[in-house]
C-alpha cells in the first residue's frame, strides 16, 4: 500500500512497529539511527516517516530538518518524550503529528493511515464482498442471498477494525479501547458476544478466536 520509513533504535519497538505495519500490507524499512535514516531516505521513495528524537549519530529533530530541505513527505514524530518544547519544536520543524510512547499499536497504524490520506496514498475499504456478503461501511448495511442483514453501528465497526487488520491478532483490550474508547465497558467479555453475533449474523468463518487473548481475521486466498 505504501512505503514506511521507521526509525527507532530499540531493536524490540521497532521490530513490533514494523511487523505490524507488514501485515496491513505496508512496505516498511527499518533504521536504527538518524544518519541510517537519512541514507535510506535518500535511496527510497518513502511515503511517510516514523520518526523517534533520541537516535545515535543524528538526533530525530536535525533529521527531520534535513529531510524538510528538500521534501514535504509525511513525518510522525514517536518517541518517549513529552514535554511541551520538544513536541513544539517538532510541529516547528514541520512534523505532521507527534505521538508519545508508550502507545497503542493500532492508534499509530490509524495516524499512518491519516496520514497517507492528506497526501492521497491512503486506501480505506468501504465495501466489502465475501462469498454471498456484501457490506457496506459508509451505508451502514449488510446484504447477503437473503437479503438484508439486520446489523448494527458497533457490529460493523467492529467488523471494519477486524478488516483492516486482517491477518494480525488483536486482543480484546485493543478491540474495546478502539470500539468503544472511554465508554468501554467493564467486561472484556462484551466482545465474545459482538463477534458471536457477527458471525451468526453474516455467517462469517474467517474470524477466528486466538484462545486467551483475542481475535484474528483471516480469508483464505
């Protein structure tokens, strides 16, 4: 879908990060400090930078500086610190976004997609065909040889979440922190219910249940 540049020096985060963003189809290359980065840079056309400050050689903040010189591509900002004149000195340096870590790897996978949509490379899925099911996001409505399916809001962003991160296992946590957010509610076991009534409902066996941690989407091909 895209090409990713992270740039990350803890071997562990950057290796979460980039298997990740593989698996929602991305091209993504890996550097671990800022002069690797902007060799890389140089050498690849990369549709959006991920992009800590506290990097050997180069730090994060004179990296982005020199890629702004001759480049407008998209430029996150992921590092560990917080304070407000490093992050404005980051907006400063024309960053597109700043995010904090720890954070959730699905949120930075929304931002990334944000992103690639300002500059028209972002691809979202709004009607999706399995089998005999159609279903369309932006209508809110589910069809299959039956006819319609009675569905609701939640059932098909829930859906949608799943889609979009088709082959990756997804925990409940992440499921309700992105469905429902601060309304979330107290049991985890809320989502057991919602995916049993998406499959009943559309008759869907490619979600399958990862026992003790969650959910995964897979279609064979």
């Amino acid at each position: 879908m895209a090409r990713l540049l992270i740039v990350e020096d803890d071997l562990d985060t950057n290796d979460s990060i980039c298997e990740y963003l593989k698996g929602a189809g991305h091209d993504v290359y890996a550097a671990f400090d800022g002069e690797q980065a902007l060799k890389m840079f140089a050498d690849i056309p990369i549709d959006v930078v991920v992009l800590d400050i506290m990097l050997p050689k180069i730090n994060g903040l004179t990296v982005l500086k020199q890629i702004r010189e001759g480049s407008e591509v998209p430029v996150l900002m992921l590092t560990a610190i917080k304070d407000e004149s490093t992050q404005i000195a980051s907006f400063d340096g024309l960053a597109d976004d700043y995010i904090t870590k720890p954070c959730s790897i699905v949120l930075l996978g929304k931002r990334i997609t944000a992103l690639l949509r300002r500059v028209g490379k972002g691809k979202d899925v709004h009607v999706w065909a399995h089998a005999d099911l159609i279903v369309d996001f932006g209508a809110y409505t589910a069809f299959n040889s039956g006819g319609r399916v009675d569905i609701t809001q939640k059932e098909l962003h829930l859906l949608k979440l799943l889609i979009d991160n088709q082959g990756l296992v997804l925990s409940r946590n992440q499921i309700l922190e992105e469905i429902w957010g601060v309304d979330a509610p107290d049991s985890d076991r809320t989502i057991d219910l919602y995916i049993s009534r998406l499959r009943q409902k559309l008759r869907l066996e490619c979600i399958r249940t990862i026992k003790g941690i969650g959910y995964k989407f897979e279609v064979s091909q």
